[in-house]
C-alpha cells in the first residue's frame, strides 16, 4: 500500500510539473507576441540600445534576487522592453511595483515555510509573471488611446496590493476570515483575509499610484483613481479565490489575472 500511494504521489507530481511547464511555454509565447505587437505598432525606440540595456538588467537583477526563475524574468523581460519602450517613467513604476512584491515575499519567510505557504525559492514563473503583468503590457503595446497609462498603473497597483496582501497576511497572520462568507479560516486560504493583508494592500497600492505622481505619469486625481483600483482588485482577487479557486474551477494564475482585469475595469469608469 505505501509504495502503492507513492507512486500515485510521484505520478501527480509529474503530471503537475508538465502543466506548469507548459503553462509557462504558453507565457513565453504571449510575452514575445506582446513585445510583437508593440513593435508593430511603435517601432523601435529612439534609444534602443537604452531599452534593451534596461531590460537585460531587470531580467538579470529579478532573477538574481530570485523574484523569477529563468522563464520569469524572460517573460519580465518582455514587459520591461514594453514599458521602457513606452515611457521611462512607467518601467520606474514597473521597477517599484517589484521591489515591493520581492520585500513582501521575503518578510516573515520562514513563518511563511512553516505553513507551507511561501513563494518557490527560485522565484516566480512566466506564467505567474505573465498572469499579473500582461494586461499592464497590451495596455501600453497597443497604440496610444484615452487613459491608456491610466489602466496599465491601475493593473500594476492591484499586483503590488494582491501580493503585499498575501504575503504580509501569511507573514503576520491574524484573525483571517473568507471574504464571502465572513468565517475563520487558516491563513493562505483562497479567499481568505485579514486585516495586517488589507492594510498591507492599501500602503502598496498607495504607493505605487504615489510613485506614478510623483514621476508625473498620473495626475493627482488619477494618482486616487490607481490606489483605489489596485486595492479593488485585490478584493476581486480574493472573491474569485473564495468562490472559484477553492473548489477548483479557477487556478492561481487565473484568479490573478482577472483581479488585475477587475482593477483595470474600475478605473476604466473614472477615466472619464
């Protein structure tokens, strides 16, 4: 019997590493099809060697510091060659919205290790990159339209708010309930939340609309609108995780890429 159940246990663990391994081939096709449309559409910049220069060192310092694994900061790379290209500014954004997500992923670690519930250690994978990152990218490979930069912030904001939000919830775990239905639960729960994640949401989202201010890339009313979407996002985020990813329609990846799509719709209703 217990070789039996280990070889169920090794058989799953096969299979799960080809899902990911060919979720994160999917990634790395979208990335590359991202960076086709944007040169499609804008051209090589005026400073690319700048650009590609910027780029090679995001990939190289993520991967470095073990945000990513190898596919991640290729496909990071991609959405940094985006935004670089685009505007300076907004790969800066880009740049805070990382450094807040690798600090609050490496607080409380060996809490997080403990309750299995921290990050892998080689970092993040094309997949979860591209799940949180894509839109903000096609927002800005796309030609210029209105409020363009305003919706790409607002999907990077609801990164930073949904990660600071599960990292900082696991780290510093207090009373947790789900979000639809108000009962305690484990932290690292789909669904789940607390009031040290929330907060933690908030000051990430608020920072990053704050660092957009203060480079001039969002005025100060839109500096609100980018908070406010980030921290709905997240909401959203924990919505779908409660109803849909528990019971196993939705993956993670999904879930992310829908609660950065939630942030992108709000702020599409105050762009006006």
């Amino acid at each position: 019997m217990g070789k039996e159940i280990e070889e169920t246990t090794r058989i799953q663990d096969r299979n799960q590493n080809r899902s990911s391994h060919g979720a994160d081939l999917l990634a790395l096709a979208a990335a590359a099809v991202l960076a086709g449309v944007f040169l499609n559409f804008h051209g090589t910049t005026r400073h690319v060697a700048l650009t590609l220069g910027i780029t090679v060192a995001f990939a190289a310092i993520g991967r470095l510091a073990r945000g990513v694994n190898t596919s991640g900061a290729l496909a990071g790379a991609a959405i940094a060659f985006i935004l670089a290209g685009r505007d300076a500014r907004a790969f800066v954004v880009l740049l805070a919205v990382f450094v807040l997500t690798l600090a609050a992923t490496r607080l409380g670690r060996s809490r997080k290790q403990q309750l299995h519930l921290a990050e892998s250690e080689s970092g993040r994978s094309a997949s979860q990159v591209m799940a949180n990152l894509s839109l903000a990218g096609l927002l800005l490979a796309l030609p210029d339209f209105h409020a363009s930069y305003l919706l790409a912030l607002a999907a990077l904001a609801e990164v930073a708010a949904d990660t600071a939000s599960s990292e900082i919830g696991s780290a510093f775990p207090g009373k947790t309930v789900l979000i639809t239905t108000g009962k305690d639960v484990t932290p690292g729960t789909d669904g789940g939340v607390s009031l040290s994640g929330t907060l933690a949401a908030a000051i990430a989202s608020m920072t990053v609309a704050g660092v957009a201010g203060i480079l001039g890339v969002a005025s100060a009313p839109q500096t609100a609108v980018i908070a406010g979407a980030g921290v709905f996002g997240m909401l959203a985020d924990s919505v779908l995780g409660a109803a849909f990813e528990r019971r196993g329609y939705l993956n993670n990846d999904l879930v992310n890429f829908l609660g950065t799509a939630a942030a992108v719709a709000l702020a599409a209703l105050f762009s006006n």
